[in-house]
C-alpha cells in the first residue's frame, strides 16, 4: 500500500510530536533525578581540584591550626583522613553533618545496607534518605577529632563528600577572612 505525501508528511509530524511528548512526561517523572544529576555536573565543573591544607601551625600556642584557601570557585575543598583513611570533602558549613557518599563512606571503611537508610535529610536537592553513623575519627592537617557524627548517602546520590558541621562545631575557631579558611580545635 502506497501512501500519499500528504499522509507521509502528517504520519512524520505526529511522530515529531510524539517523540516530543515523550521527552516532557520523562523529564516530569524523572524531574528529581535529572536536576540532581546536573547539580553533580555542574559541582563537577565549578569546583577546582582538591588542595591540601596550606598551613598547618607547629606553635605551641595555637595546636591544631588549619588553614585553607579557597578555590576559585570560592570552595573551600581538601582531603579529610576519615577513619585513617584519605576522603576528598568540602567544608561546608551549611552542612548539618559530615555527609559521606556512599562510594567514599566504602573507602572510609564504613559500611552500610539497604536497612540502614532510616533517616531523611532536606538537601539542595530536595528530600533523601541517608544512614546515620558515627565516624571513629576525622582529621585534616594535625585537627582529629574522635566519635563523630556522621550521616552516608544512598549510592549515586552525593557527589562530593560534605566536611560539616558535626565536626566544624566541635572546633574552638572556624573563620573566614581573606578568601582563607581558619579551622582551630
């Protein structure tokens, strides 16, 4: 059976917006999944690499002296030892808890199940769910501090590790001035 060019062309244009339906009711349905999953690329591409802390104090009148400059994105972004173990986090101090993913949680030697995931967070990105636990230790530069708590993402949902204020509370100084981060215990 031959179809006219008319037909062809009206079968073409429904299938245009058929295609086109589709794409809509998937971003509706997907709508959280698609803005996280940007969120994290664009996190990816704003954040600069990870520094290690620029000074550290050997003065006996300031112990446990940490500073950070921030990135030029204006993170302030270093690597953690989380349980003696090296974990790259961003201090954020909008944070409620240190928040690990679950891939660096797993690195960090804390495991956690399915079972586990009994809390819910509100996150830029909305509601999650997240798996309180408690860190034997957090350290960055000659900072430790021990027990503390800590809250591990379900599997794909955090991008970066969040140093926050379950540890920066407990510290006797946190300070910004000058594009610097001053951490003090």
């Amino acid at each position: 059976m031959r179809l006219s060019s008319g037909v062809r062309n009206a079968l073409t244009e429904l299938g245009k917006w058929l295609v086109v339906a589709c794409a809509v009711i998937a971003t509706v349905i997907w709508f959280d999944e698609l803005r996280a999953g940007i969120s994290q690329g664009l996190e990816l591409y704003v954040t600069d690499r990870v520094a290690p802390p620029i000074s550290e104090s050997d003065d006996a009148d300031s112990p446990g002296k940490v500073e950070l400059r921030a990135s030029r994105g204006g993170h302030f972004l270093t690597t953690a030892a989380i349980n003696g173990r090296p974990v790259e986090v961003l201090v954020d101090t909008g944070a409620s808890f240190v928040a690990l993913s679950f891939e660096d949680a797993e690195r960090a030697g804390v495991y956690v199940r399915p079972a586990d995931f009994t809390a819910r967070v509100q996150t830029a990105n909305g509601i999650a769910k997240v798996a309180p636990v408690t860190l034997d230790s957090v350290s960055i530069g000659d900072i430790t501090l021990y027990d503390v708590r800590a809250v591990v993402s379900e599997p794909g949902r955090l991008g970066t590790s969040l140093l926050g204020m379950t540890f920066i509370g407990r510290l006797g100084r946190a300070e910004m001035r000058d594009g610097m981060l001053i951490l003090q215990e």
